[in-house]
C-alpha cells in the first residue's frame, strides 16, 4: 500500500491543483497552445469537430443525407460534443466521412465505419479545446 501511495499521491495531487487552478502547466500531456492562452489571456479560440461527409447518393444504401447528418450528430451528443456536418458530392466513389478537429483529421472512413472515427475524433477534440471553466 505504501508503494501505490508513493506513486499515485504526486499524480493525485498535480491534477487536485490541476482542477482547483485550472493551471495546465501541471498536467503535461493536456499543455496545448490553446490552453496555455486560455490561461495567460482568457481568450479561447473556439473549435468545433466538423464531419466532411463526400456523400453518393448512388451508394448510400438508401440513406438519405438528413438521416445520415442526424446520425452522426446523435452519435456526437451522445459523448457530449456538437458536430458540424458539411456535405459534398463525389460521383461515384462511394459515401466516406473526415472528421476535422482544429488542424487535426480523423479519417476518412467508409459510411459503413464511420463510428469507428467517433472516438478519436472526440478525444482529439477534448485534447485541444480546454475544459469549461465553472
């Protein structure tokens, strides 16, 4: 017990001081230049995940692309973040879908996958926007 104590109280207790300052140069994996601005400025610039959906209409298994928007956006707010979803046509290439995070691209995956993305389109998110201040 006195060794899990020595290794987890230092971690236990950059991220108490972490979540009572909001501080992020004590949680070196979350330091990012938004963050560290956010921190210094108070100024936010603010992203959002935009789904960049090539859609074909001839091979969209019957898929409208509302339903098809719909989906993506239930399957975001279900992990509590909003998605933009933005269309264009591909002729005959199929239907895939790009998540865009900031500079960050997450994809592309076939329409048939296109949850597997979800998650990491979603951490990389949480990465780069820094939490709500409360």
């Amino acid at each position: 017990m006195i060794l899990i104590t020595v290794i987890v109280l230092p971690t236990a207790g950059a991220l108490l001081y972490y979540y009572l300052s909001n501080d992020p140069t004590v949680r070196p994996l979350g330091i990012t230049q938004q963050s560290l601005q956010a921190f210094e400025t108070g100024d936010v610039q603010a992203f959002e995940i935009v789904a960049l959906v090539s859609f074909d209409d001839r091979r969209s298994g019957g898929v409208s692309r509302r339903v098809f928007a719909t989906s993506l956006m239930n399957a975001f707010r279900a992990k509590g973040v909003n998605v933009r979803v933005a269309f264009k046509d591909t002729g005959a290439a199929g239907t895939w879908v790009t998540y865009q995070i900031g500079p960050s691209t997450v994809g592309p995956f076939p329409q048939s996958r296109a949850a597997d993305g979800i998650s990491a389109a979603v951490e990389a998110y949480r990465m780069t926007v820094p939490p709500p201040h409360e």
